[in-house]
C-alpha cells in the first residue's frame, strides 16, 4: 500500500494523435502492390504513435484505517514477539560520533529510532548518517519502516503515543 502510493506514475508515451507528422495518405490505395496504409502516425510504421501506451495515473488504493491500524498492530508485535523492541528514555547526543557509539554500545546495528511528538533536532541531523539507522517523531511512524529495519527503538513519550494512538481506536 506504502510503495505504491508513492509511485510517481509519470510515464507517458505519444499515441498516434500525438505525433507531429503528416496526416497524408502514403500512396495510393491501389496499384502499388503493397499493403493499404492511411497517414504516417500509425503504430505499425517508424516514427508513428505508440498503440496501448502507458499513461501517467496514481497508483495509490485506498485502505481501510482499520487495515492499516491492524496492519501496525502487527508489525509491532512481530517486533515484541522477536524481542527486536528497545525502550529508551532519551534521544541524546549531538554528533554522529556519540550517537554511533551509543548505539554500538547497546547492539544496533540496523535500527528505526521513533522519538516523542518532536525530534530532538541535533540527534536526527547526527543520525541520519549512520547507516541503516532512520529516526522518525511520532507521528511517521508507518509500518514499512517498522517492518524494513531489524530493530525497533522507542522512547517512553513514543511508547505512551503509541498506547494512546491504540487506545481510542479500541474504544471507537
């Protein structure tokens, strides 16, 4: 559902109506011996338009919310089943230097990190070159993230989001 809603879709070809050429009738219909052909812009013929071309449209489908709240649910458990789930107080450390050794130093190696309702801005900027490491507030967290990266790592304000994010969805 993610991957196809972010498909760009811009993929155009030129029909017959789009080619600039001469709509004159090649030669005449009879006598030639060949084949009967109308204007140069057919597909069969070189330079002509392309017949069942592609043409740009969206590759998003809609989803249900209850899908794709179900679908999360999912992944997070896959995480709490695999004992792949970090709960961390704080985001700390403002150089890329600190934050690899920090995370070094608990195991991760390939790791989606979901901070509170805000990121700690030094510590996303330090992160982001990591490799294999993504950060994400709150309010991104999807489950082809989830799913993509081995190793879950939230914060308490991510955890209680997370439970209130869930917690009205049970009650509705």
């Amino acid at each position: 559902y993610q991957l196809s809603k972010r498909q760009a879709g811009t993929h155009p070809t030129l029909s017959r109506s789009n080619v600039s050429v001469t709509t004159k009738k090649l030669y005449n219909q009879k006598g030639t011996g060949g084949a009967r052909h109308g204007s140069r812009n057919a597909p069969i013929l070189v330079g002509g338009g392309t017949a069942h071309g592609p043409h740009p449209h969206s590759h998003a489908h809609a989803l249900p919310k209850k899908v794709r709240a179900l679908a999360m649910k999912h992944a997070l458990s896959s995480k709490v089943k695999d004992e792949s789930l970090i709960v961390i107080d704080v985001l700390e450390g403002d150089k890329t230097k600190d934050v690899s050794a920090q995370l070094k130093k608990l195991g991760i190696s390939n790791a989606l990190v979901v901070g509170g309702e805000k990121l700690d801005e030094k510590f996303a900027k330090a992160a982001r070159n990591i490799p294999n490491i993504d950060v994400l507030p709150l309010a991104g967290l999807n489950v082809y993230d989830v799913l993509r990266r081995k190793t879950l790592v939230l914060t308490r304000e991510a955890v209680e989001g997370v439970n209130a994010r869930f917690a009205v969805t049970e009650k509705a």
